[in-house]
C-alpha cells in the first residue's frame, strides 16, 4: 500500500519535475535548484513515511505472551502456560479467544493419541487482534466466530450448492498451518494447533477462511456455541435430514449437539420428538428444547430399536445418531422407518471405526447419511446463524450449564466425563 502511495502521490510530480529541469529553460532558469531540493525533499519524505509505516507495523505485529490450555502428552491432564504467539502472516488471522465451549470432540481426542504438546479447542468466539497481508473479509476490532471447517469458495465441495466439506479441513490433520510450521511456542518448543482454530489459548492465529465476521453486539459467551455444537446439530435436522412437518423423530444422545438436533426437528415442524439417553438427568434439558418424551434404553429388557418401533408403530422418519458410538449408530439406523426413514450419523465415530449393519435394512428403502457442520457452508452461513439468534429465532441457553474461567478447564472435563453438564463455556 505505501509503494502504491508513493508511486502515485509523489512520483508523478517528481518524474515532472526532473523532466523539466532537463529542459533548456528550466536548466538555465533560476528556478532549477529550487526544483531539484524539492525534488529530493519529496523523495526523502517518502523514505520517512515509508521507514514509519513498516516500523508502526512491526510493532502492531509483535509476538504477544498469553496464557494456553496444553496437553504436553497423552494421557496427561490441560496446564495451564505461558505461550507466544506468532504474528500472523499472509492470508492469516490473530485473534482474542473471549469464550470458547469444551465439546465432545475434545473428549473423545483426549481419549486418543495425537500429536504433541497440542493446543486443543474449536468451538470459539472473539476478537480479532491483527490481520496479516491480503486478508480483506476482516479487520482489526471485529468479533469473529472460529470455524473448525473452512469455506475456501474454491474448491469443488465449496462450489457445489449442495456441499460443504471444504478441502482446506484436511489442513488440520497436520495439525501445523498451511505453510508447514506453528504460530504457538512454549518453553522454546513449538506447539501444535487443532482443528484449524486452537481456542484453548487467549490468542490464536486462524487462516483468513476459518474466521467469520459476526454482528457487533451478538454475546460471545452465548454464539461461540455456534461455533459447532449448535450449528452441527440444528443443521443436522434442517439440511442434512430434511426433517418435515408432522413427523416423527428419535435422537440418540442428549448432549449439546442432541439438543441443537431436537431445536433443528422443532423448527421444522416435527409433531414427535423422541429423545434417547441412558442419564436421565439430561431429560429436562431436552423437554425445554422442544423434546416430547424421553427414554431410557436400560429401562427396556429389547433393544431400542424394537422399542422405537413399538412406540411409533412403524420406525421413525428421522433418526439422529449423536454419540459416535458404532452400536448405537446401527440401532438407531434400524429404528427407522422400513421405507423412507432417514437415519442420520452426527456423532464423531473414531477413525477406522467399522459400523455392523445388516445389509437388509437398505433393502426396503432406508437412508443412512453423514453429517459435517450440520451442512452448513461455514464462512457463508455463520454470521446468519447469529443474526437469526440476536432476531430470538432460536435459544442457546439451554445448552449452556456451566461457565468457567480457562484455569478450570480441568474441572470441566470432569463434568463432562460424569455426564453433569450439556456444555461448559470457559471464558478468556
């Protein structure tokens, strides 16, 4: 911007007075010196205002220390450090985490090996602090979601109406940004990133499409959830299932994303809402959230998809498997309707996970689909999932059980574990 500056603002009239001081007139004119100072003063100040503007740049874009939940190795619990954070370079984005929700995914990779020492969270919200070269959808002082799934809008999911699996997701599994390194350090060593976002730190650098604008008063600690758990479920039933009006559906696991489920089957006017838990303490949450009753599977001597069947007398229409459990993905599949019921798959299975199904069931007509991001196109959708809550279209505070500060994380996880809370936000 500055050589653009000082190429059009300054040179012209440089290059016109150099001209004219080669001219016979000016050269013998008493006026030539006083061309050829002004002349070099204008290329002097150029310099200055130059040399200014990168040094001011320089200093807005300095690494910044702020504290980090990181795993150091399998097994071992979130400590609390000191980190540095990079600034962010081209096409990348620095951000202040203000509220970020402990999901299930964490739980599960926990449960797992990755790479270590990692910097984990995904679902977040807040501020953008810096912006690197080429970034033109945010700016400084921004509120911003995170999204654990791009929109690069150019490869072929991104261009078909009907997708949403970004390609640049597969960056994530390198755990690192696209240029192969990290923008965390601690202790001198480098700290790997997850999910393309790291929210369990005060800052974090994002590339510039997993970042959406939001609107400027939404409340951070209420739309981070949006984030993930909200969007994935509440889309699961509205794109990904197509639920319709008068139907019937049964939701496997009353988390936070089951109950974004059971609000997506609400809002698109289903007449029975099932919900299906074995913690029965989670059964008033899901009622608030628009469930009409609510089973235990370990109250029944049958599987609950002959219960299911039983109930509805012919399978349900819809069926959202929200645990990532292979057994209950099979269930849920078989406690569809013969011919038309839609079972559709939310909960993160591990990977290389194998599902036991009977080929039969496809015989007659069911569907078994999956489910990333609740359908949604991230970048493009996002901030109307946040407007469509600051219009009261929709209600998060079901969701949210528990607040807490970063240095709690621990003590969230616990409640997480012991199937005390829905969602747990921590705040930054």
């Amino acid at each position: 911007m500055v050589k653009v500056v000082n190429r059009i603002y300054f040179s012209q009239y440089i290059h016109l007075w150099q001209e004219e001081s080669q001219h016979e007139y000016y050269r013998k004119s008493k006026y030539s010196l006083l061309l050829y100072v002004m002349s070099q003063l204008c290329q002097f100040v150029c310099f200055i205002y130059q040399h200014l503007i990168t040094q001011l740049i320089s200093i807005l874009l300095k690494v910044i220390k702020c504290r980090a939940a990181i795993i150091w190795e399998h097994g071992t619990p979130f400590s609390i450090e000191e980190v540095e954070v990079a600034p962010p370079k081209a096409k990348e984005v620095r951000i202040k985490i203000v509220a970020t929700g402990l999901c299930g995914t964490e739980m599960k990779v926990l449960e797992d090996k990755a790479l270590y020492p990692i910097i984990m969270g995904h679902e977040g919200a807040g501020i953008v602090e810096s912006v690197g070269e080429g970034v033109s959808t945010v700016k400084p002082g921004d509120k911003v979601i995170t999204l654990f799934l791009p929109q690069c809008g150019e490869c072929a999911s991104c261009l078909n109406s009907e997708d949403n699996f970004c390609i640049q997701f597969k960056q994530s599994q390198t755990s690192l940004m696209s240029d192969g390194t990290s923008r965390f350090t601690c202790k001198g060593k480098p700290v790997y990133h997850f999910a393309n976002t790291s929210t369990f730190s005060e800052y974090t650098v994002l590339s510039e499409i997993s970042v959406a604008k939001i609107d400027a008063v939404a409340p951070l600690e209420k739309v981070c959830l949006i984030s993930c758990g909200f969007s994935t479920g509440y889309g699961a039933a509205i794109n990904t299932a197509k639920v319709t009006p008068g139907s019937t559906c049964a939701v496997f696991g009353l988390g936070g994303v089951g109950l974004s489920v059971i609000m997506g089957c609400k809002a698109a006017g289903a007449a029975r809402i099932i919900g299906v838990d074995i913690n029965k303490d989670k059964f008033g949450k899901a009622m608030e959230a628009g469930a009409t009753e609510c089973i235990n599977p370990q109250d029944f001597r049958k599987p609950i998809q002959d219960v299911l069947v039983e109930m509805t007398g012919a399978g349900v229409e819809f069926c959202f498997e929200v645990i990532g459990n292979p057994e209950m993905v099979a269930a849920a599949f078989a406690s569809c309707h013969e011919s038309h019921g839609v079972c559709v798959i939310v909960g993160l299975l591990k990977f290389g996970v194998q599902l036991n199904i009977s080929g039969w069931l496809f015989f007659s007509g069911r569907t078994l689909k999956g489910s990333v991001f609740g359908g949604w196109k991230s970048k493009e959708n996002v901030s109307k999932l946040v407007s469509a809550y600051m219009a009261k279209k929709f209600n998060l505070d079901p969701l949210i059980t528990h607040t807490l500060s970063l240095d709690k994380i621990n003590q969230a996880v616990e409640l997480m574990k012991t199937g005390k809370c829905i969602r747990c936000v921590l705040l930054l």
